[in-house]
C-alpha cells in the first residue's frame, strides 16, 4: 500500500504547475518570434519590391511591346 503525504502532494501539484506554466511560456514566445520573423521577411521583399526602380519589377519583359489600339467614330 503506497502512502502519499500531503507535502509530497502538494510538491507534485506545484511542479506540475511549474512545467505547465514553462512550456505555456516557451510556446507563446516561439509563436511570437516565428512572427516576428514572418513580418519581417514580408517586410524586407515590400521594401525590395518598392526600392527595385521599374526596370526590377518586370524582369524579362523588355522585349515586350504594347500594341496601340486606335478606335474609329
């Protein structure tokens, strides 16, 4: 038969508690920081986007030319 005291209950309850509360707190923070990193990155290729001047937005389309649609009345 296996005696538990009320100490040892307790000391299970609150270690219990304590690696709860420790993997609550490791899983919010890699949220924020995987986050962080998703809003940065989306950051940097907004600003790349932005910064790249019209020759860097269409890449390959040099050769491209728009036809001129002239309509009669």
């Amino acid at each position: 038969m296996l005696i538990q005291y009320p100490y040892l209950v307790e000391q299970n309850k609150t270690e219990e508690l304590r690696k709860h509360t420790r993997n609550g707190f490791l899983a919010n923070n890699l949220l924020l920081a995987s986050g962080l990193v998703v809003i940065l990155s989306g950051l940097a290729l907004q600003i790349g986007f932005h910064m790249g001047g019209p020759q860097g937005h269409q890449i390959g389309a040099h050769d491209v030319q728009s036809q001129i649609i002239q309509h009669e009345q």
